[in-house]
C-alpha cells in the first residue's frame, strides 16, 4: 500500500493541468509534453543501468511489481491524457476530464486496495468497489463544473466502465479520454 500511496501522490499533481492552462493553454501542453520527453529519457537511463539519484528512488519506492525490471509507463499514459485533453476538448470538459483521471482513478485504486473484497476474474484484479468510488468521484467532478446531474451520471458510469476494463497503465489515456467524450457529448445537449 506504501508504493500505492506514493504512486498516487504524484498521480495526483495532474490535477493542476487545469489551473495551469486556464492561465496558458498553449504553455501547458508544452509543459506536459517537455516533462514526459524529461521522464522517458530519465526511465532510458535507468532501464539501461544508469541511476539518475532522486528519479530513480522515487521511481522504486513508486513501482509496482509487475512494473519492476521494465520501463514504468504510466507516468507517460498519465502525461499524454491530460495533453490530449487539453487538445481535444474545450476548457471545462478538459478539466472534468484530467480531474477524473487525478482523483476519480485514484479513489479507484485507494479504495480497490484498501477495502476493495468484489473481484470477478474479468476484472483482471480490480475490484467493484474501487471501480464504484471512480464512478461517484466522477460524478461529483462533472456535477460541480457542469451542475447538471443527467450529464454527471452518464460520465461517473462511462469512468467506471473504463476503471473496470481497462488494461493496466492505459487506464491513464483512455479514461481522460472517454470520460471528456462523455462529458464533451452530453453538456451540449443538456
């Protein structure tokens, strides 16, 4: 759990995206695009056998166990989401979109190790009860930026869906992505 927990500290700090492109769009995206181009130059390094200090403790207290001996992904699915959100979709659903993926997947994972008991062998590991806390934390995100309940509910049940089914650290893309065509689709007919 200590790993997780460090994991998703850091998971968290993309939850600034937004308050960082409501000041420059444009310098953002840079911003993300500079620090995954910085990160996967410094995980090339440590895969290849260089230990880059800081990064390299930091990554080892953050890996999981499947992820140790390879190169940890999920700092650039994560990076790459929020871009692509911020690309994609207009101010609000890019910040419904990146605040689900900060904290709508970590209460899934927080909640899916801690008191998560329900899982069927098709989620791949994960549980119900992880995959329900995304859901209402999305809902919660997408009802305070659009106050539309129609809107919220549609969206917390396309993250659970994407929570519950996606593949390992992909979870990072497809569920900013899902989640901001959900909300992208529907805040317009609402």
């Amino acid at each position: 759990m200590k790993s997780e927990l460090i994991r998703k500290g850091i998971h968290i700090l993309i939850a600034f995206v937004p308050v960082l492109a409501a000041v420059s769009r444009s310098n953002t995206a840079l911003l993300l695009m500079a620090g995954m181009l910085l990160y996967a130059g410094l995980e090339g390094l440590r895969f290849a056998g260089f230990t880059p200090p800081l990064f390299s403790a930091i990554i080892k207290h953050g890996e999981r166990q499947r992820e140790q001996g390879s190169f940890v992904l999920g700092p650039v699915t994560l990076g790459l989401g929020a871009l692509l959100s911020l690309i994609l979709f207009q101010p609000a659903v890019a910040a419904v979109a990146v605040y689900t993926q900060a904290f709508g997947d970590t209460a899934a994972t927080l909640t899916g190790k801690s008191i998560g008991r329900i899982r069927p062998c098709f989620m791949r590991g994960k549980s119900i009860e992880g995959s329900c806390a995304c859901c209402v934390v999305t809902m919660l995100i997408c009802f305070l930026i659009f106050r539309d309940w129609k809107t919220a509910l549609a969206t917390g049940i396309v993250a659970m869906l994407v929570e519950l089914f996606s593949v390992q650290d992909f979870d990072n893309l497809l569920l900013p992505l899902a989640v901001g065509c959900t909300a992208s689709l529907l805040s317009s007919l609402f």
